[in-house]
C-alpha cells in the first residue's frame, strides 16, 4: 500500500454515526510542527499559553486551557488557531486537532466571535420541559450569527431545571417566555436574567436555613488565624466571593 | 440533624479565606500536620468514609494502596462533576472551596504526596473562578506551597479546567485529559494507585470526599464512623431533582429511608402525583420504582435492591412521564459520550438509541425489547470503563420493570405508523407495496 494516498470510500446513507469526527482528508500531506519565524502569534494569547505550560510537568498537559486561550481569540479553534497553538507548544497541528474535536467546548467549525448559549437538554431537564425551551431559544435566537444556541449535556444544575449557561452564566428555572429576554440581553450587552442567575441560589436544605439564623456570630476561632483580619462585611466587597452576598436569605420553605 | 458539609454553607463570602477561617477553617489541618501521616491514614481508615464520587471504595484504603518512598506522587481531584442529575459538588466548590482545599492538603499529607491538582469540568466557569481565587488566597496564608505551616511539607496545586466530556469524570480518561489528550479510559491494571498521571502513583478523589476530610481529622475516625450506618458511615450529600417540588441539595446521614428524602425533604411530585420510577444514584443506576420507596439510602442497602447509591443524585419520574422517553434521552446522552474506544459500547450505546427510536417510528416489534436487553448483557463488564454499563443498567432495569407498558407504546406506535402509511397511500394515490418503510429520524 502507497503510503497515506488510498482514498477510503465512505456511505453517502447515514452509516457514518453524527457526532463523530469528520473523515481525514487522506490526500493531504500531513502538517509538521509551524515554524515560529514564519507563524506569528498575538504576544498576549503567546504569554497565557507559555504560562499554562509553566504549570505542568509536562508541557503538553496544556493543551485545553491553550486551546481556550485561541478559541477566545479566533472565536473558534480554526487552522490559524490550531497553528498558532502548535506554535508556541511544538506540537503538531494533527495533535491538537484530535484534542479538539473529542471535547463539546472546543468549537471546530467556523463560527465569527459570538455568544453561547447551552440549552441542558438531559434527563431533569428535559422531564421539566427543556425540549420545549430548546426549540424556543433556537427560534428566538433564529438568524442572530452572534447567539449560537445547542442543547448540552448534563450542565450539573438540575436544581434549578430546565436551565441554561449563557457564556457559562448558569440561569433558571427558564420559561419559554425567557428566551427573547436573553437574546436582547445578550444583544444589548447586558448581565443576563438576573433574577434567575444559579450564583444567587441559596441551599434548600431546610437544616441549613436553620442555621443561616446564625450567621454573624464568630465561633471560638485561633486568635492566630483571625489577627489582623478585617470584618465580613468587608471580605463582601474582596474578588472571587460567592455568591449570596446582597441578597439575604429567605424565609426557608421548611417542610416540618 | 448536625450538618458537617452545609454547616454554614450560605454564610456571606463563606468563600473568602477570612470568613472560611473565622468558622474554625483550616485547625484540621494544623492539627493534622502535627500528627504523623500514618496517623493521618489512620484516622482517614477508621472513618471508613466511601468514595462520595460514584463508585463507592473506602478512601482510606485508596490511600494506602500508594507505594512508599521518595517517587513523585499525584494528588487528582476529580470535580468533573458530569453524572446527569448531580450537583453537589458544585454547591461546595461554589460556597466552600476553602473546605475542598483543606481537605485536599489533608489528604496529600497522608499520603506523603507533593504535588496535586484539581480537574474541574469547563462548565462551571464560575465555581472554577472561585476556586482559582481561594488557592491563590490559601497559597497566600501558607496552606499551599513550601513548608506548609512550619511542618516541612510541601505541596503545589493546580486547578485544571476540562472543557466538555462526560468520560473525563471516569479516573483514568480523566488522566488522559489532564496529560493534554482526548479523554480515552486506560486498560487497568495497573490502577491509578500504581501507575496514573504521567506514570506516576496517584491518588484520585471526588470533592466530597475531600471536603469531608477536615471534619474526620477534628471529630476522629471513629466518632465520624458513628454517623449513618456500619457500612456507610457518614453524611451524604444528595442532590434530588426531577419531578419534586423542592429539587436542590440536602446533606443527609446515610441509611435513611429514600422515602423521606424524596417526600420529606423534596416534597414529592407536584400536585399530589405518585412517584413511577426515579434514579437512586444518578443517570447510570437501574431505576427503582414506587414500591422500593422505603429502601434505605446507603450504599450497600441500594446494592441489595439492584441498584446503586453512585453518585448521590436522585432523579424522580411522576406517574405523567413515559418510560420510553427517559430511556431515549438517557441512550442518547451515552451514544453521544462514548469515547468510542471500545466497540461494545461504542456500538451497543448508538443501537439502544437507534432501536428505541424505532419503537417510537412504530417500526419496532416485541423482539425488538429482547434483543435490545440482550445487547445491555453484552456491554455490561466487556469494556475498559463503565460508561456503556452506565446506559446498560438503567435501560436493562426498565426494560425488566416496565415490560408491559413498552410492549404497549410498541403496538401504539405501530397502529398509528400504520395509519399514516394508509393516509400517505391514498393521498398519493400509489400502490402499497410502494409505500416503503418510515424513516428513522
């Protein structure tokens, strides 16, 4: 056999499954590892991938957050992404390729800098009606290139189904009313639904409401570890806090 | 009930370093590092806690499975939190991720490892901005890095994002992910314990579990073993979903009764509705129906009814919902998952899908259910991980439970394809042997 040059015939009828990766295209030479001097990178998305490596013992290990660095910028992981990637990381575009099309996230076909939207369609869900939401956000986001919406799977917030991540924003429990509120909100550059956001749920445990009564009221802790340290209204206001900072908690929906 | 876990879980910036230390935060840890790690494992085995991720196995004797000696050893934390119908973890990653931190660092030190990182699905970007904060903030006040408080221990940490695949949660596909590659699952032996992230011995735990960890270290093994039964100490988190009035997470003391968490806490179906099948353990458990309600919720008493506790997640069907259509979205979910490395699965997962939708097209005959549960016997145990016996069990458990009424929506669905094919006959007005098979969408 004639190295890499036998075309493969493939089934025009649908035996090929949807979903998986499309077919190589065998006629072409495959692609070494893009020479730096000729395959220029923009300075910062080379400084976020040059620092993820730096975290691994091995450089390789960096492959998807690169990947997310390029995605960011190209808007996909289109072959000047791919080429860019392997660029700073000396490996071949194939190799991150492979990465690329195995994981839901990284986009491999071509799609302009838009916004996503993942409707979960899975079990809970779809039991409390993310069917019908999916078809209403498909048509409310219908010739909008800039709102890319797909059903996703299990987003891991069955609690507050049917839900969906909006650029990883988490809002519900949706209705299909809802759907044109995002794609304004998206269109108009605003925080979306949020009202509905996840980051402001409080447990639902009716134990922890209990105990939410307490709050305020410091408990022994080493005067090593709290010396120096500053109320916690203040730690309110500090980068990365959670999320039930402004609102209060409810009056628990208890059920004794 | 006292919560361990949800013990001030929506404090205000219960996130932040301050707040996490001024309730007490990080004293397991300083007391764990003044004992030995011997001790440390000691404590972690006598509380014989069970893995909280899904599969159930004492962490303890996970980590004493680890070689001893001066190689390089990895910490993972898996936060790939992707079983259909689970949150838990992203409750605590979210609220508490000082708790995971400490927990984790517990965890390294008992067993002597030095460098760890944390897996976290690429959907929850903002838990995983949380959790990016709270290691900076603990790198900060010395609980992460060189010399952790004076002890001469060390310990880096990572947080590493995923970016959308259900297999990474399984330990080694996430292993393959986290090296930079597709998330293929590795043949085992050789476990994790012996030859894991970049061929060294790794440890792999869930976030609950390691969450759990500063809370055994204060109380003591043996008083954690008090809680919840003999074979499943301990609290659990819970997350119930579906069709019940008040789906979210509850930590609850293993060995209670599925009824008063699904009723009680949950507050059943909406509008007086009856229970008809529900998930005790996440999407890939056989289903239970309404009859098993009283079946104690731990693992070995869900072992004995056929299922599995997994991982915590509890989704409920009321009596409205078809059998059919779970067990299409669910075949669907797994064909779409599979990694596609091994055939069983590959293979079985796509077919199940193919062949339920033929019972919806009405093209489907009454074999079709045997061959279709012969075919979740042929992918159960034959394939590298468990992702294809992940959709097997379930849709096995619902072919056995809800026989009839499969066999009816089968002759349903015939008699309705078969008046459309008549309708389409006559209206194009052609032969019948022209009228063809329906298509399968």
């Amino acid at each position: 056999v004639s190295a890499g040059r036998t075309s493969v015939p493939r089934f025009a009828h649908g035996s090929r499954v949807p979903g998986w990766d499309d077919a190589v295209d065998l006629t072409k030479e495959p692609a070494v590892v893009p020479d730096p001097a000729t395959t220029p990178v923009p300075a910062e998305l080379r400084a976020e991938i040059e620092a993820a490596m730096a975290k691994y013992p091995d450089r390789r290990s960096a492959v998807i957050p690169a990947l997310h660095a390029a995605q960011a910028v190209h808007g996909w992981c289109s072959p000047e992404a791919i080429d860019q990637v392997a660029t700073v990381m000396q490996v071949t575009p194939a190799y991150l390729n492979s990465v690329a099309t195995f994981y839901d996230m990284l986009e491999t076909h071509p799609r302009p800098p838009h916004n996503d939207v993942y409707v979960c369609t899975n079990i809970s869900c779809s039991l409390l009606g993310a069917d019908e939401l999916m078809d209403a956000m498909v048509a409310a986001a219908a010739g909008d290139e800039t709102v890319h919406v797909r059903s996703f799977e299990c987003l891991g917030a069955c609690d507050i189904a049917p839900m969906a991540s909006v650029n990883g924003e988490y809002v519900g429990p949706l209705t299909t009313e809802d759907c044109e509120q995002i794609v304004a909100d998206l269109n108009a550059g605003r925080t979306v639904l949020p009202d509905k956001q996840l980051r402001y749920r409080l447990c639902v445990d009716p134990g922890v409401a209990a105990g939410a009564r307490e709050f305020g009221v410091p408990t022994d802790a080493d005067p090593a570890d709290t010396a120096g340290l500053t109320s916690a209204d203040q730690s309110a206001d500090r980068p990365g806090t959670s999320a039930p900072l402004q609102t209060q908690p409810e009056k628990p929906e208890t059920d004794a | 009930m006292k919560k361990i876990l949800f013990d001030n879980i929506d404090e205000p910036g219960l996130n932040t370093l301050e707040v996490y230390q001024r309730r007490g935060g990080y004293r397991a840890l300083r007391k764990a590092l003044s004992m030995s790690p011997e001790d440390v494992l000691k404590q972690l085995m006598d509380s014989n806690i069970r893995g909280r991720g899904g599969a159930g196995f004492p962490m303890g004797r996970k980590v004493s499975f680890l070689p001893h000696g001066d190689m390089q050893k990895y910490l993972v934390c898996n936060a790939d939190e992707s079983e259909p119908g689970t949150f838990k973890d992203r409750e605590i990653i979210q609220k508490s991720p000082h708790m995971l931190i400490e927990g984790l660092v517990i965890g390294a030190y008992a067993g002597q490892i030095s460098e760890a990182f944390i897996y976290i699905r690429g959907e929850y970007q903002l838990q995983a901005d949380i959790l990016e904060a709270a290691i900076a903030e603990a790198a900060r006040a010395g609980y992460i890095g060189e010399n952790i408080l004076g002890s001469g221990f060390d310990l880096s940490l990572v947080l590493h994002r995923g970016a959308g695949a259900y297999i990474c949660g399984e330990e080694t596909g996430l292993l393959d992910s986290l090296e930079g590659k597709r998330g293929n699952p590795r043949l085992k032996p050789p476990f994790p314990a012996i030859e894991g992230l970049y061929d060294g011995p790794t440890l792999i735990n869930n976030v609950e579990t390691l969450s759990t960890v500063p809370y055994i270290i204060s109380m003591g093994g043996e008083q954690y073993a008090q809680i919840g039964t003999e074979g499943s100490t301990g609290t659990k988190l819970v997350s119930v979903s579906g069709d019940v009035l008040r789906p979210g997470n509850y930590e609850i003391e293993l060995g209670i009764p599925s009824r008063e968490l699904i009723y009680g806490l949950a507050g059943g179906p909406p509008n007086g509705r009856e229970v008809k099948f529900w998930f005790p353990g996440g999407s890939s458990s056989p289903v239970l129906t309404k009859d098993e309600l009283d079946v104690p919720y731990d693992f070995d008493s869900m072992a004995k009814a056929g299922t599995m506790l997994g991982s915590g997640a509890i989704i409920v069907a009321d009596e409205t919902r078809s059998v059919l259509d779970t067990a299409i979205k669910l075949a669907k979910f797994y064909a779409h998952e599979s990694c596609g490395k091994c055939v069983p699965c590959r293979e079985g997962t796509n077919w199940t899908h193919k062949m339920l939708m033929r019972i919806k097209s009405g093209e489907a005959t009454p074999m079709d259910l045997d061959i279709m549960a012969s075919i979740q016997t042929q992918i159960i145990g034959n394939c590298l991980c468990v992702l294809g016996d992940a959709m097997a069990m379930p849709i096995g458990s619902m072919i056995e439970k809800f026989r009839p009424e499969l066999e009816a929506e089968i002759e349903v669905a015939r008699a309705r394809a078969d008046a459309a094919a008549i309708e389409d006959v006559v209206a194009l007005g052609v032969a019948d042997e022209h009228a063809g098979p329906i298509p399968v969408h």
